[in-house]
C-alpha cells in the first residue's frame, strides 16, 4: 500500500484488478457467484468499492483456481468462512481434500519432469558426440 493508503480506505475496481492480477470482468464474475465473503459495496454512482480484505481474500482465491480447484469448491469454501465459526472442520476438510489433488498433480508432473530430462540428456550426449542424426527418424 502507498504511505497515504490505510487499511480501511475503499480501493476501485481496477485497483483491486491491479492488486489481484483478476480481470475486471472476472471480479465482476466471482461477485455475482458469491465468491467474496461480503458483500461488494457500491458508491452513491454504482461504483464497486473494494476493502483491503477483499484483496487478501482474494489472492487465496487465486491461488486455489491456480492450482485447479474447481469454482464449486471455491464457492463452498467461500460459503463455510462467510457463515461464520463453527464449521472450521469443513474447511479443514475441502482444503485438504484440495491439497491431496494437488500433491497428486506435483508428482505427476515429476513424473514428466524425469521423462522430459531423460530426453534432454539423451539428445545432449548425443550431439556432443556427433551422432544425433536419426534419433527418433520416423523414415528408419
């Protein structure tokens, strides 16, 4: 936040688009799917006006779309915080459900990772020793 900034002072649309790295479409879309904990409050023109923990909130958001968590479940886990205490297990219990996909989808990827440098390592040696001509040639 800039010096003159405080916590409290109301942040614009595009501010918060800024802030998020999010679309002003795509606010304007996670507000209608009852994505943000609160409601959005508007000036006397209509004009959304956004809080500091509006943009913290939202970061998390981003952060579970990011790494794949379905707009369902971000909207259930948007619903158990905007209710209230009492309901922490739940939470608990999506997100690490969550992490649990996600954990899956890092090994997978290293799974790839290692196919991939087997292939690079390949391809290197054998330029490096001249005789990478016909490596994969389909016409052999």
């Amino acid at each position: 936040m800039a010096a003159t900034e405080t916590a409290t002072e109301p942040l614009s649309i595009g501010e918060v688009a800024r802030r998020t790295g999010l679309s002003i479409d795509t606010l304007r879309f996670y507000e209608r799917e009852r994505l943000l904990i609160g409601p959005v409050e508007r000036t006397a023109g209509g004009r959304r006006r956004y809080t500091a923990f509006d943009v913290e909130w939202l970061l998390i958001c981003v952060k579970l779309r990011e790494s794949g968590m379905p707009l369902a479940e971000l909207r259930r886990f948007a619903d158990l915080v905007r209710s209230g205490p009492g309901n922490e297990a739940e939470r608990l219990a999506l997100l690490d459900a969550h992490r649990q996909r996600v954990d899956a989808r890092i090994r997978e990827l290293e799974d790839c990772r290692a196919v991939i440098s087997r292939k690079v390592d390949i391809y290197a040696e054998h330029l490096a020793r001249g005789d990478a001509a016909g490596l994969w040639d389909p016409t052999n």
